[in-house]
C-alpha cells in the first residue's frame, strides 16, 4: 500500500514561538452568502512550526477551499488580467463572467477535479483550453488551429510525483555541478545524466565554462524535471494552483498578484483585493500533495485476477515499462513548501 506524503512542512519564514496558534479558521457559511469561502489560513502560524500544529486542519481546509464555488463577492473575475502565467492586463478591459476558451470556466476546482471524486480528473465536458492569445480574448478560440485543449489530470499521487521530481532534479544538478568543477581544472567533461535509473543523455561542460546542452534528452537545459500538466512544464503543485486559481477562477493570490509583486492592489479590476492569501494557498498545495497515490486494484474473481497479473508480464515484455518504470523509490517523503 503507498501512502502520501505523511507531513507537510511549511517553512515560508522560520520562527520559534513555543506554541503555535491555531493557523485554520473555519466559518459557518450559508449557501446564500454572497462569499463562499469558508475557512481563513494564517501563514505565519504556518511556518516553521510544522511539529507544533494539526495537520489535518490544513488539509481540511485546503478541500473546502479546492471545493469552494468562488463568487465575485470571494473576488471571481479577472476583468482586465488574462489567463497568463506572468500578471498581464488585457489590451482591452472586458466584461465577460466566463469565457470558455481562455477562462474564468468554472466556478471551483472540483468543477472539473471532481472524478471519481474531489481532487480526480475530468470528463471530457470540462476539458480546458490553453490558448495562445494572452493578451487578446478577441483572439483565444476553441479551434486546435489557435488553442490546445487538454482533458483535466487527477491529483492523486500528486505529493509523491513532486518530491520524485525534486529528487531526481537534485540529483541531475548534482552532477552538474561535479562536472563543472572537473571541468575548471582544464579538461572538457562528458558527463551522462541519469537518476533512479532514468538516463537524460548527456551534458558537456568546456574549462571555459561553456554548457553543450545539445545531447540532453528528455530534460530541459536546467535540469529541472516538471511533472505536472499534460506537457509537464510545471515544476510544483504551487506554482499549478496560482495558475489555476487566476486562469479558472479569476481568483489572484497575493504572492504573485499582490501589490508588492504587481505594483497594483486590484490588478485584476474586479473591485477586490486580497483575494487569496498565502496561507490559503499552502493550504490547497497540503490538500493536493497528501492525496493518496491509486494503486492496482487486487480482484477478488480469481480470473479477473489471473487477466491482470498477465497484463502486468505484458506491460514488462511489450516494453511499456522501459518509459512507465513500476517503481522509482524516493529518499524522503517529508513534503516541504518551498523545497527545502
Ligand atoms: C475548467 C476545468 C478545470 C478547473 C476549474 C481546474 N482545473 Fe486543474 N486541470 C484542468 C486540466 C484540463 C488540466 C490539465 C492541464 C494541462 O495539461 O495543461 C489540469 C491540471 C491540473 C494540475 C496538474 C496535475 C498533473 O498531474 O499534471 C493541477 C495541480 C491542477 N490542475 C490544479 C487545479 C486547482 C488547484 C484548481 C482550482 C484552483 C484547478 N486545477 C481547477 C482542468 C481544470
Ligand atoms: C517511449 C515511452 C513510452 C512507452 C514505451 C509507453 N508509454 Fe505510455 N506514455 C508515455 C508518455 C510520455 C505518456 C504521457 C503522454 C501525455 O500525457 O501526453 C504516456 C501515457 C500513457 C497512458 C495515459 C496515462 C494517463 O494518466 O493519462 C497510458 C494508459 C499509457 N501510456 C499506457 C502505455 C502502455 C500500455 C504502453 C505499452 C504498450 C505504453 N504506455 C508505452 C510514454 C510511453
């Protein structure tokens, strides 16, 4: 049985007070409230004090707030920011709720992660489209001439998927950075990339300090694996939810909205600031990474059984698990937000 990630560490700042303060509040709601969101997370009781608080507080608020039907009274809507990853105004302000190309799209992230349950996949009713026109919704379609429409990943796993990555990025940097100061002392260095047994090709290093990333595979020229998206091109579960939490929502947390980061309080124009504070973000990442990991169904027909242990000697001997490798054992499983 695998489970997920058993703790959470969040070390955004680090203090040392004795005893920490509860960081969750939860609040009664109800269902005709103009606000939705139901549960308020302090960072700063957060950090640095992972042994002294309950867990299971913050994962609980994560699922609300990763339930939680955004309304404009929460701050949905994005009148003039657009889907792109780095805050952008639209060329032009535009006044649409939903906009099913380029987003707002849903109201909650169980919108669409709703499948078998909370945190799943999606049907194909609820793909989503990632469009190039980021700066013009006159431009964002749903024709795969101009978008990219992409069925919605479950999360589960997603903690272990993260901290494999992580590992094997270390271990490639490691590498790297041994091969570098092979290289100072005069000679040119080859030197082959792998991790947990994944090769990644090979990377050159000249004395001068010269890179020749030109032999890399399956990896990008900084060595970082990103496993989430049906590209993977993003690195964490974080930096995932403050894309969604804009793109599908309309909802701007702080650490990349806020004015300090934007130079704009409400640089969405919706009329709200503050909408989503770190702490509630941390709180969506704990929710995402502790969900359980899936695993083989065991059937109790003893010929189903039989049909799925042939199918896993046919996944070895067809060659699926030379990419699909059946086990990729982690150092750790503590989880921290930032990496450590
Ligand atoms: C409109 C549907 C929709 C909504 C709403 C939505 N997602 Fe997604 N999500 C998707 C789709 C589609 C993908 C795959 C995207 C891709 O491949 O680029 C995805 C992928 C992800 C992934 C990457 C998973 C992986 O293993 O690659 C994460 C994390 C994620 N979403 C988090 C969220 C969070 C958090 C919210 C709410 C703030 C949210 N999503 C809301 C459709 C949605
Ligand atoms: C050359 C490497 C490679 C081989 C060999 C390979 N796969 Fe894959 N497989 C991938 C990659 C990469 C993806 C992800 C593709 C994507 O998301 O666009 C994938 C995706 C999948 C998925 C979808 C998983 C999901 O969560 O969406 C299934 C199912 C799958 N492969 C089954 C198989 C089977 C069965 C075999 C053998 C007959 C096989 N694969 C052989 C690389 C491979």
């Amino acid at each position: 049985m695998i489970f997920g990630p058993r703790l959470i560490a969040l070390l955004l700042s680090v203090s040392v007070a004795p005893v920490a303060a509860n960081p969750v509040t939860f609040v009664e709601r109800s269902p005709a409230d103009p606000a939705q969101i139901d549960v308020l997370v302090d960072q700063s009781q957060l950090s640095g004090k992972l042994s002294q608080i309950d867990l299971s507080d913050l994962i609980e608020a994560g699922r609300r707030l990763f339930d939680t039907k955004f309304t404009n009274a929460d701050g949905a809507g994005r009148p003039s920011a657009t889907q792109a990853t780095i805050p952008t105004h639209f060329k032009h302000a535009r006044d649409v709720a939903f906009q099913r190309a380029s987003g707002p799209d849903a109201n909650a992230c169980t919108s669409c992660h709703n499948n078998p349950a909370s945190g799943g996949a999606g049907d194909f009713t609820v793909n989503a489209f990632t469009s190039g026109g980021t700066e013009s919704a006159d431009f964002d379609n749903v024709d795969p001439q101009f978008s990219n429409e992409r069925g919605t990943n479950h999360m589960f796993g997603s903690g272990l998927m993260e901290l494999l990555a992580r590992e094997m990025s270390a271990d490639l940097l490691a590498l790297r950075k041994a091969a570098f100061a092979e290289a100072r002392a005069g000679k040119t260095v080859a030197v082959a990339l792998h991790s947990k047994g994944v090769s990644f090709g090979t990377l050159t290093i000249h004395p001068d300090g010269r890179m020749d990333v030109s032999k890399l595979e399956g990896i990008d020229a900084d060595l970082i694996i990103r496993p989430f998206s049906q590209k993977g091109v993003i690195p964490s579960l974080r930096m995932f939810t403050l894309n969604a939490l804009n793109a599908h929502h309309g909802m701007q947390a702080d650490e990349r909205f806020a004015k300090a980061m934007t130079g704009e309080a409400d640089f969405d124009g919706d009329g709200y600031i503050d909408e989503l504070n770190t702490g509630a973000v941390s709180a969506l990442v704990a929710y995402q990474a502790t969900l359980e990991a899936p695993v083989p169904v065991l059937f109790d027909k003893p010929a189903w059984q039989e049909m799925a242990d042939q199918g896993k000697t046919l996944f070895a001997t067809t060659g699926c698990a030379s990419c699909h490798v059946p086990s990729l054992p982690l150092r750790s499983m503590t989880f921290s937000d930032p990496p450590l």
